[in-house]
C-alpha cells in the first residue's frame, strides 16, 4: 500500500500549518517578551505574606521591608549608610528634659488614593502602633509616648517612659505611616486587597507567592523613580533564581550562592555587587556547663581563624568582627579585638585540665542551609577547636527550632545564628541578644544585666554608646558569646541598570536607574 | 457502577478523612519547631507569648484543640494561617486551580506521549524504534521529576532561553481573572495572547511531571498492547482487512487502556504531591508551593488544611478511577 497518500499529505500539511504558529509563539526567546515592556523584574526570594507594614509576623521580617519601603513612607528614611533623612517628618527630637517629643510632618506628601498626607494620619498611626491590641510587634517601643497633641503641622507628644532609640525604630520595623481613613473604611481584610501608601510606587497588581507589580506614584513627594513599572517576582530557590538572572528573564537578583555569584559577575551583561549588610552571623553560647568555665569560653574564641573562615569558606564576602557590631553600628568600636591564638587556648584548656588527650566535649547546634555556607562554617570550626582540645558534637535543626529552644532558654551551649540590624542600634543587638530578660538571649548573668539594665533608659546619647562599648570589651574579655563575621549580600544585575547597594539589605526599586 | 455505591465509596472516605485529620493533627504539634516562637519580635515578653498562643488556640490540650478545630472544619471553617494571616480554606481555593491545572496538563501530556510511544513500539515491534523507546523509557524511569525540572530549567530556560522558568503567567500582562482556572477561562474568553503566555509558563514544569508518568504508562500500556494483539478478536479483524495502524489504535487500544487508566489514576494522586518539589523550583503558585512555605513558617492551620485537601483529591481521584474503569470495561459496569 502507498504510504503517500493526498489525504495524509493534505493532513501533514494542516498539522503544519497549525503547530508551526504554535511552536513560534510557544518558543519564543524569553529576552524578547522581557524587553517589550520597559519594566524593571527582580527575582527576589522571599513572599510578602502581608500589606499591613505594622502589625503580625510579616511586620518584623527584615526580608520583606524592600516591599514595605516602596509602598510606604516610613516616619523617618534612611540613607543607604543607615544614616537617617526626612521621611514623612522633616523634624523630630525631644524636648530639654526629654519629657515631650516634637515632631514636624511634611506638607505636600499625598496617599496613592490622591487625599493629602495629614498629621492626623502620623498620630493615628503612632496611637495604633502603641495600642497593645493592634498586634504591633514593636508596641513595646511604640507605647512609651502619648497624649498627642497637633498645631498645624507640628504634633508633641508625651513620653511616658524614655526610650533612646524612639526615633531610630521610626525608620525601622514596623514605622509606617498608614492613611487613617482609608485603612478604617477598609479595615484589615479591605486594605489587603488595596494597601494604600505614600511611597514612590503603587501596588498595581499583588498574587500571592506569585510576583507584586507596582506602578511608579505620580504624585510623589519625593524623586520620581526612573522605571514606571516594577516587578518583583517570587524565586524561592537559589538556583531557579541564577536562572532568571543568567536567562535575561529578571534585571536583578539577589542571595545567590557565592561560586554562582563570582561566576555570574564575569558574563558580559551582567555586573556583581556584594556588600555588606546590617547582619551578623555569631555562636550564642548558653549559660549551662561546660560553658560556665570562662578558660573553656575563651578558648572557644581564641582558637577560630575566622579569616580563614570568611576567605575559604566564604570566598572572602564577609568581614570578621569581634562584637555584635558591625562596622557601620553607632557603638562600633575597632579597639575590640580578640586574636586568633591556638596556643593561647590550649594554654587556657590546660588550666581547667583540658587537653587533646582529655578534651572538653559538648554540643553545637546549627542550621544547615539557612544562611550561606552556615553547616559548613560550623564543621570549620569544629575542625579549629578539635585541633586544641575541643571535641563538639555538631547537631543540625531547623530555624524554627532554634527559635524554639532559645524562647525557653534551651539552647545547646553553643549554636549558631545569625542578628540582623538595621537601624545600627546597639539596644537592638547586643542589647536584646545578651540581655537576660531578652527572651532572645542565651547568655543569662547578671553581671552583663548590670552594665546593659541601666543603658536601656540612658537619656545621655553619648553615655548610652559608651555604656554599650564598655558592655561589648566585658563580653568579649569573657567570652560570654561568639561573633563571627558581618555578611555580605550578593546582587548579581544586568549592566544595563546602576544599582546602589543599602546596609540594611534592602533592594529598593526607587533607587535603581538605568545605567 | 450504582448511586449507591457511590454514595457508599462516599460514606467510607469519612472515616479515612478523619484519620488524615488526626494523624497531621498530632504530627505537626510534635514535629519540632514553635511557630509562636517563629513570630516573636525582638523585646517579646512572656505576656506577648501567652497572648499570641492564647490568640491561635495553642494554650489549650491537644485534644480539646483538635476537637475545636474539627467541629470547625465541619462547619466550612479551617482556620486562620498564621503567617498570611487569611483564611486556610480561601487561601487553598485560591491556589488549588493552579495545582489542577497544571497537574491535568502533566497527566494529559503524559498520556498522550505514552500512547504514541507505546503505539509505535508495538507497531514497530521486533526492530530499532522499540529498543529505542524501551531505552528511553527506561532512561527516562531512572531521573526524578525534579531533576527532569533542573534539566530543562538549565537547557531551555538559560542555555536555550526559549521558555520561562518561573511564575505562572508574565506579571505584565493585564488579565483580570474570574475564577483560578487560568488556562480554561482565557480559552474560553478566547485571549489568546494570554493562553499562550499561560501555556509558555506551564510546559516545562508540566513536562517535568509528565515524563517520568509517561515512561511508567508506556510500559504498562506496551505489556497491555501487546496481549491485546494476540487475542482472538483481533485476529478477527485482522483477517477482515484492517490495517496494522486501525487495528492497534481502533481495536487494541481501547482494551489496552484498562490497566493504565489505573495506573493513570493512582499515579494522578502521587502528581499531585509531587508538584510539591516541581512548583517551588518553578516559583509555580500551586498548593505544593503553598506547602512548602507553610511547612517552612510552622504554619500549623495551614499545613492541617493543605494536608486535607490532599487527601480529599486522592479520595476524589480513585472514585473517578473506578467510574472510568466501569465506562471502559462493560464486565465491571454490569457488575
């Protein structure tokens, strides 16, 4: 029989005819579909769980805040060095005896909805923020001042109790100001189908876990950012994210694994930014036994290369640090150092009867995968301490459980974590991470209690600092924890846009321009 | 197949349904991991702690949680996520069309390469293109639909930037959809920029799940092709006249098909956990997505929800299953 029929040719040819046009539109370089809109993408990893910047779990999730910081207008903004500027205030401080606040709100600011930018809106947000009923996480903060009065543009407020760092955390989380009428008519399920900010960009488009898609704000008070429309996609894996960027699919992404990132910054079209950011990676050590031997402490510190650690493991992208502040904190203090010295902590070992031959043992918990390199930064170490008469059990968990344990101060002695910060406070790092009534802490003494206790109400900026540096040389000269290194975020972008890099870690799509 | 056997193959879910319900109740309340302890913010006090346990009902017993949390489930209500902070029933309702979708496009693809591929090895039985798809099936068996994902993310998506890698649909787009279901509305809306753009978004993760499928129905639908062939009805037909090609694909098939219907069916239910994986190497906005997140935040209503509604679609699929297996064999049907 003839294969070659005119009914199965006239049937090949139809299939043709209709695949063809299918396979073309199918299969079409994602470049092409990138470049006909002139939309700033970036990959980003993590999902915005909510548009209400003051309240729940999302508001004190330092990852998010790049969204919340294009939407919103914070009280007061930062600079990318952390360094503070007008946000929604033009001027704020205390008054001579530091009893009352006086703050400024700017004029000519508008809501995405067109209405204007009222103080009423800055008290009403403050007052809700302070309300324990709003589920503010940081009301803590926000409760010490009350009784707001306004004249014209100006508000004062009385400070019920004093807190040094009030007008740091306006830039930090959860200072947002919300429009008061807008966000009551909608109420919280309303607003999160239609969040309404002050910000440079609007929400255009929001699927959950799927991308966010803002359209510049024309009535910005501010700069007017150089790309209309913004994408932010959600790529939750590491490698789908070197992917989008190495594709052309995205302009810029970012926490790709370090090897990807020095590969990635070599291909043409594309430019690397890895700086380094408000947070740390350190071992909590727990007050428990064997840890209570300060010989043991220190030897733990004395004998980490964490150089090496950041050269080797790291490929160089950190930076070793001997406090939990980092460079660019305001109680940063370069002074401080501890020196890697193996022989000093052998020497330190023997005197509590330590050695290779009878080594000190506990356990060290970590996380594996959490942050870059974290397990294989711990096995270094374990590797170090062996070599002068520590042997360490490493023992891996997730992220929840560690937060887990350290709430019930149940941490191993010693477990790795990492300590964002973006504000560069000291109240906010060593403050919270070594204070006993911290539930963040793991180091519980009361010695540490008595030179940070009195620091938390310190109206004397300068003394607070001070106070906070003398507080880091004490924990450091005893070896009451263990910081390794500050972090840096690796942004790959296409060289075709300039993108300025922020301490605080946050990608802001207003910042970003062309090339 | 008789209304009252469904109604009983109905009646007997519940049973399984309220153990799914117990089991993930008790295992993710012991599974490690505070989600309290998750959301606490720097200064939390001891008060904030019992407030927001007190908040998601985690001060009480288990039992008087699980009792309250069923009476609630029987009444429609599933809950609050922690971390979304919006109902676990809208939050699924709202993602579950992508995961069906994408699942029916996977199983479709799957059964439409295994049926070719089956088809022509029998056709071409005994020469090269059967040892050609007896390899490739076999090839294709040994790599996990993850790494088929990885593979084409790497050559189709950056070597060969032909197709998107992640997401569902180009966020640029303006489609305002009324119901999940995505790919059917603008098929029926007929906006074909927009299915095509749905359709781009879809093949590789599709394809990812689909091919493993495929290599497991091809060998199956093969194994069953083949006993057809040497049964006496076809020996009927063949000597009537028909052609090789009408006898496997008009005759043969059909009962061919039983056997994979069932393994089609069975392998529905795994696909549906395995888009798991698939969706969040994709950034597909699925339920395994949804789960993943879920299970990463500790979000406890949330993993309770998604857990049942996985079961809910593996009950629903065998019962399809079995109407199918009764509409393709009439010795089940009369039973």
């Amino acid at each position: 029989m003839n294969p070659f029929t005119r009914r199965r040719f006239l049937q090949a040819t139809g299939a043709a005819a209709l695949t063809a046009p299918l396979a073309n539109s199918l299969l079409v370089p994602t470049d092409a579909h990138a470049q006909a809109a002139k939309v700033l993408t970036i990959a980003y990893n993590v999902a915005l769980p909510s548009w209400d910047p003051t309240t729940g779990p999302s508001a004190v999730n330092p990852t998010i805040q790049s969204f919340y910081k294009a939407v919103f207008d914070s009280y007061i903004d930062q600079e990318p060095d952390l360094s503070f500027k007008p946000g929604l205030l033009t001027k704020w401080g205390w008054n001579k005896d530091r009893t009352k606040i006086e703050l400024e709100v700017r004029k000519g600011a508008f809501w995405h909805d067109g209405s204007a930018v009222t103080p009423e809106d800055v008290v009403w947000s403050l007052e809700r923020a302070g309300d324990p009923n709003s589920g503010n996480p940081i009301q803590f903060v926000w409760g010490k001042i009350g009784n707001f009065a306004i004249d014209g543009q100006k508000i004062t407020a009385d400070v019920k109790e004093f807190e040094p760092s009030l007008f740091k955390w306006m830039a930090f989380l959860t200072g947002y100001v919300l429009p008061k009428k807008a966000y009551t008519e909608a109420g919280a399920q309303g607003w999160e189908s239609k969040p309404i900010g002050s910000g440079p960009y609007m929400v255009d488009k929001f699927e959950r876990n799927a991308f966010i898609r803002l359209k510049a704000f024309p009535k910005y008070w501010g700069p007017k950012p150089a790309f209309e429309t913004v994408v932010f996609k959600l790529v939750g894996d590491a490698s789908a994210r070197v992917a989008e960027i190495e594709s052309g699919a995205s302009d810029l992404t970012l926490e790709v694994p370090y090897e990807e990132f020095d590969r990635l910054k070599m291909k043409s079209g594309l430019t690397g930014v890895a700086h380094p950011v408000s947070d740390i990676g350190m071992i909590f050590i727990t007050n428990v036994e064997p840890m209570l031997d300060m010989n043991v402490r220190l030897a733990m510190i004395h004998s980490i290369d964490k150089k090496a650690i950041v050269d080797k493991l790291l490929r160089g992208y950190g930076t070793v640090i001997d406090t939990l502040e980092a460079p660019q904190y305001a109680a940063f203090d370069p002074s401080i150092k501890v020196k890697y010295d193996p022989e000093l902590a052998k020497q330190l070992l023997a005197k509590s009867g330590f050695s290779s031959a009878n080594p000190v043992k506990f356990t060290i918990q970590t996380t594996r995968g959490f942050k870059p390199k974290d397990y294989e930064m711990i096995q270094a170490v374990v590797g170090m301490w062996r070599k002068v008469g520590i042997e360490a059990n490493i023992e891996t968990y997730e992220i929840a459980k560690h937060f887990e344990l350290r709430m019930r101060h149940g941490l191993a002695p010693a477990a790795f974590y990492n300590w964002g910060n973006s504000i560069g406070d000291p109240s906010t790092s060593t403050g919270f991470a070594m204070f006993s009534h911290s539930p963040h802490s793991a180091w519980k003494t009361e010695d540490v209690d008595k030179m940070i206790g009195p620091l938390w109400g310190e109206k004397d900026e300068k003394k607070r600092i001070e106070g906070y540096k003398a507080a880091d040389r004490y924990i450091a000269e005893n070896g009451y924890v263990i910081p390794l290194l500050q972090y840096s975020q690796p942004v790959v972008h296409k060289s075709s846009i300039k993108f300025t890099p922020h301490v605080a870690g946050f990608i802001l799509p207003q910042a970003i321009k062309p090339a | 197949m008789s209304i009252n056997y469904l109604l009983k193959r109905l009646l007997w879910a519940l049973p399984t349904l309220v153990g799914v319900a117990v089991v993930v109740f008790v295992l993710v309340r012991v599974v490690p991991g505070d989600p309290i302890a998750m959301m606490l913010p720097p200064g939390a006090t001891a008060d904030d702690v019992g407030r927001l346990r007190a908040l998601y009902g985690l001060d009480a017993p288990i039992a008087k949680q699980f009792v309250v949390w069923m009476g609630d489930v029987l009444r429609g209500n599933f809950g609050t996520s922690i971390s979304l902070r919006d109902g676990v029933g809208s939050l699924v309702l709202s993602r579950l069309p992508a995961t069906l979708e994408l699942v029916l496009v996977a199983v479709a693809a799957a059964c439409a390469l295994a049926a070719v591929a089956a088809v022509g090895a029998v056709f071409f039985r005994g020469r090269w293109p059967e040892l050609v798809v007896d390899g490739v099936t076999g090839l294709v068996l040994a790599i996990p639909d993850f790494l088929w994902g990885l593979l084409f993310i790497l050559v189709l998506g950056v070597l060969l930037p032909w197709l998107p890698i992640s997401g569902r649909i180009d966020p640029t787009l303006d489609f305002d959809p009324a119901t999940g279901f995505y790919l059917a509305e603008t098929l029926v809306r007929l906006q074909w920029t927009t299915f095509i753009d749905l359709l781009r978004h879809m093949l590789l993760p599709a394809l990812a799940l689909a091919l493993p499928l495929a290599a497991a129905l091809t060998r199956v639908l093969k194994g069953s092709l083949i006993d057809a062939m040497n049964q006496d009805y076809v020996t009927l037909v063949r000597v009537k006249g028909y052609s090789k090609a009408r006898i496997l694909w008009r005759v043969a098939l059909r009962n061919a098909l039983i056997p994979t219907v069932t393994l089609t069916g069975v392998q529905f239910s795994f696909l549906i956990g395995g888009t798991v994986l698939i969706e969040y190497l994709f950034s597909y906005p699925g339920i395994g997505n949804l789960a993943i997140a879920a299970v990463n935040q500790r979000d406890l209503p949330l993993i309770q929800g998604l857990v049942l509604t996985f079961a809910v679609l593996f009950i629903l699929t065998n019962l399809v299953v079995d109407m199918a297996y009764s509409i393709l064999d009439p010795k089940v049907r009369q039973a």
